[in-house]
C-alpha cells in the first residue's frame, strides 16, 4: 500500500483518483487485517466525503486515516474498545474528526484499543487483543494499539492516536513506527473519551517521519523546515538510570549518530525528576480525573472489573494528594523550560526496556518487582506532565526484529524543530544502515 507522500504524489500527477485508494484501503483492510487493528470500518462515510468534496469544489487531500475508537464520529457508535449501547450514537463529530474532514483527510474507519484507553498494553477481552504486526510474541503496546499496528501492517498510512502517559508514543516504538504528541491543547479534545483532561493529548502516527510532517503541515498550516545544526541535551539522571543493557547500546548507537549528523550534544541536568515520583504524580492527578469523567455513567456503561478497581481506589486518593501533584507538575514544567533556554532538543529513549513480551505483566526494576506498564510509561509520562510536544522514532537498532523507539522533545510549539530533527535522523539511518 502506498505511503502518504506517495499517495499526495499520484494525485498531484492525476495518476489516481481519490476514490481508486480509498476503495483499494478500505477492501484491504476487510480482507486482510489479520493483526486485529480496527473495530469499525467506515467505507459509507468515506464514500460520501468524496462525493462532498467533488460537489462543493473543496480540495480534498485525499488521504486515508483512521482514528482510535475514542474519537466521535456523527452517526457511527464510539466503542472505547468495549461494549456499549448500539442504540446510542454521537450526534455530533469531535473536533479532531471535523478538523481532518475539513483539511480533506477520508476517514476509512475506528480502530481497536485497550478498553477506555486504561492500558499501555495492547489486550482486548471484547475486540480481541491487538497483534504486533513486527513479532507476534511481543505487545503492540497501548493503548493505542489498533491505530499502531495498522499503520505498522500497512492496512493504513496515518492514524489519529490519543496519548494521556504514552498511548501514542509507546505503540508507535513497540511497533517500529513514528509517533508524535503534539503540545498540549485542551481545545482538540472535545468529543475525544477522556481519561484526564490535563494530560490527555491528541496523537498522530505514520510510518515515517516524513509521512507525519505531510500531515502535521496540512493539519496546522504552518512549514516544519529548519536549517541549522541544533543542540541536543543529553539527560544526566532519570532516563538513564536502571535500563535495559540492550536499551543503552542503542542509546550508545543513538548518541554517535546524532555525532555524525554534526549536532553538539550536550549533558542536561535533570536529576529533579527523581526528587518527586513521576509516576505516582501522574497517577494522582489521572486517576481521579477519569473517575469525575465517568461518574455520571459509573452506574449506566458496562467498564471492565479492573476499571471499575481503579474509580473505588481514587477515593483514595484526597484532594491535597490531587493539588501537590498539580503543584509538581507545575515545577516540572518549569525545570524543563529552563532547560530549553540552554539546548533545542531533548533525547531519551522511549522506554527503559525493550518492547516486552505479550504475556509480560511484572518485571524485575531497580531490585524490585515492577508492573510492567509502570515502567513502559516511566519516559514518556513526564511530557503530559509538562505538555511539551515529543516525537518517538525508530532508532536503527534492531531487536527481535523491531527497530526499538527513540524520544525526542522540544519545547512549546516547537514540533517543526522535532520534525526537521527526527527527519534528519531518519535519512540517516535509511541511507547507512
């Protein structure tokens, strides 16, 4: 199947119609999804915003996308990966799913994810679990699998993702693909299923960062050219700490590319993170967050038992517990800027182990047992602390015959210095390796 620059290419030349791709997805994706990446296709609707677009003289882009089945859609159920009410449908698109029609994406249909977006694993006990396109006997990570894995399976070129501690970023490394979490802007969220309205962030997803920039440029009408050699800070504490010994290797391999492209690398001092837990900062403000979001349903929607375990254990958690995690997240969001004042970017890995086996659920993490999910989010939850955009790419290193993700951060509405950067690297790695 076709990448989103090819696809603006044969349109550009007149070699294919809208019509002829979207068909050729939609037929692929019904005949050949055998990694179980969507639960809802949408082909009528699809049809009928080509039609539109001809009739009004709209330019339509023409580029397929799905969307995690989080995002309402007028006239077709939202799911959230779990039952519901078929008789209940939205009456009104999210904004996210009005902004793509508008700028002319065809959306082709829903995809699969963990039940309410509550995990960064890639199970479904209704839909069926998502499977890793890459190795079978690893996650497809979460929770947005189903947008990763199809985009990883070529059933699709893009997808629009969500990301609350990592949902966008983790899929995107356990799969081999590109991942971006824009700025934080509360504003895209509306018609989403939230889990927390401060740290939900939308998220986008394509099999190559130059895939994404097509679409981050159509979406936002803004260039994402730079020319300049930037700085990248290199974490001294934290996302260095307690790694897998394959992680740092890569990591070892990361830093001499980024050394050859002729970027200064710098060491960035970031040990405050270790001052305040991240993790429980995050679950304090989340969790009860997503409990006040689902109150009025708690007893109407049907939610997993283990769902139902965490709206009872955010009784827990008071409101002073809530305000100092708020507070923290705060001083988080300050450290980080000071560091911007100093480098461009930040580098990190996206996780501090390898993608984990499917079956995997605790791990053996700094002379403790772990949960694995803890420990998948460790990097990737500080930045919907912060808000700050971050984009997660394939490194090159190869493991288990997954390319394992990078992280690269910038600051406030900064996302065309991540994409010119993580474009660079791409080539890079395209051309040498």
């Amino acid at each position: 199947m076709h990448s989103v620059k090819e696809i603006v290419k044969l349109y550009a030349n007149n070699a294919l119609a809208p019509e002829d791709i979207i068909c050729d997805y939609v037929n692929n994706i019904i005949h050949n999804d055998e990694f179980n990446t969507f639960i809802t296709i949408t082909k009528d609707k699809a049809i009928e915003d080509i039609e539109k677009y001809h009739k009004t003289a709209t330019k339509v882009h023409g580029i397929p996308i799905s969307i995690k089945d989080i995002y309402d859609i007028e006239g077709y159920p939202t799911t959230n990966g779990y039952l519901y009410d078929k008789n209940v449908t939205p009456s009104k698109s999210s904004i996210m799913v009005r902004t793509l029609e508008e700028k002319g994406f065809i959306i082709v249909g829903k995809n699969n994810l963990t039940p309410y977006s509550s995990s960064v694993t890639s199970q479904n006990s209704i839909y069926g679990d998502v499977i890793n396109p890459r190795n079978r006997s690893f996650t497809a990570g979460g929770s947005s699998s189903g947008s990763a894995a199809a985009v990883a399976s070529n059933m699709i070129p893009c997808s629009l993702s969500s990301d609350t501690s990592g949902s966008t970023r983790i899929p995107a490394s356990c799969c081999g693909i590109v991942g971006l979490k824009p700025t934080y802007d509360k504003n895209k969220l509306f018609g989403m299923t939230p889990i927390s309205k401060t740290l939900d962030h939308i998220g986008l997803l394509s099999r190559n960062v130059e895939d994404l920039e097509i679409i981050f440029n159509i979406l936002n009408d803004v260039p994402t050219k730079l020319q300049k050699k930037l700085t990248i800070g290199i974490p001294t504490d934290y996302f260095t700490e307690n790694i897998d010994f394959e992680v740092n290797d890569m990591m070892e391999d990361v830093y001499t590319n980024f050394k050859n492209l002729s970027y200064s690398l710098v060491p960035i001092d970031t040990n405050f993170l270790n001052k305040n837990d991240v993790i429980i900062t995050s679950r304090n403000i989340g969790t009860p967050e997503m409990t006040v979001q689902h109150k009025k349903n708690i007893n109407k929607k049907q939610y997993p038992e283990y769902l139902k375990e965490t709206f009872t254990k955010s009784q827990s958690i008071s409101s002073i517990d809530y305000l100092i995690a708020k507070e923290n997240s705060l001083k988080l969001k300050n450290e980080f800027n000071k560091i911007f004042q100093e480098v461009d970017i930040i580098l990190t890995p996206t996780m501090p182990i390898k993608v984990p086996l499917i079956e995997a659920s605790n791990i053996y993490y700094k002379g403790l047992n772990n949960d694995i999910e803890d420990v998948m989010i460790k990097y990737t939850t500080v930045f919907n602390l912060t808000g700050h955009p971050a984009i997660t790419i394939p490194s090159g290193y190869v493991s288990d015959n997954i390319s394992q993700g990078i992280q690269l951060i910038a600051p406030y509405h900064s996302e065309n210095i991540l994409l010119n950067v993580a474009k660079t690297y791409e080539d890079f790695i395209n051309t040498n390796f």
